[in-house]
C-alpha cells in the first residue's frame, strides 16, 4: 500500500513549501517536494521528485502526480533531468496529465 505523508515546511510572501515522504508500506521509497503560490492556492508547483533506486520504474512518482491531483491543479516548470522528461511524456501519453 503506498502511502503519502504531507509535511508543511516553510512558509514566505511568495510561497508555501511541502515535502512529502513516500512509503510502500512502512519502508519510504522516496519523496517529492512542492510548493504553492500564494497568487494561486489551489495549484502546485512540483519541484522534484525523488525515488530510491531500487524503487525506480514500479510507478510510485506516478502515484505521487496522482496523490498531489486529487487536491490540486499541477503546474509544470518544464525542467527535467533526461529521464524526468521521459518519464513527463509518459504521463502526457497515457493521460495521467494534461497540459
């Protein structure tokens, strides 16, 4: 069962910082930090997301994009590392998300 745990961390003029811990169970396989514009509270920028290696390729940041849209509208910055890019395409091509 994964399992997604919000966590609050600063907060400025501009924006409100998050970081989230994801867990398969009890073991975290990864974590994701976002932020919300004070302009607009009802979206959120993801700044990165990160699994453990030996996690990667099982769908948990795929869920993480899930997790943050089920209360969120996504805004995407558009910067990724090569296989980040490949792994957004992926999203766009199976309608996980849309631009």
């Amino acid at each position: 069962m994964i399992r997604f745990e919000h966590i609050f961390m600063e907060g400025s003029p501009n924006k409100d910082e998050y970081h989230c811990n994801i867990y398969n169970w009890d073991v975290q396989v990864g974590y994701c930090k976002y932020y919300k514009s004070n302009n607009n509270y009802n979206s959120v920028y993801i700044d990165y997301i990160k699994i453990n290696e030996e996690y990667r390729r099982k769908g948990y940041a795929t869920e993480m994009v899930k997790e943050l849209q089920t209360k969120y509208t996504l805004l995407w910055e558009y910067s990724f590392t090569q296989l980040g890019r490949k792994w957004f395409d992926m999203l766009i091509k199976r309608k996980i998300v849309n631009l």
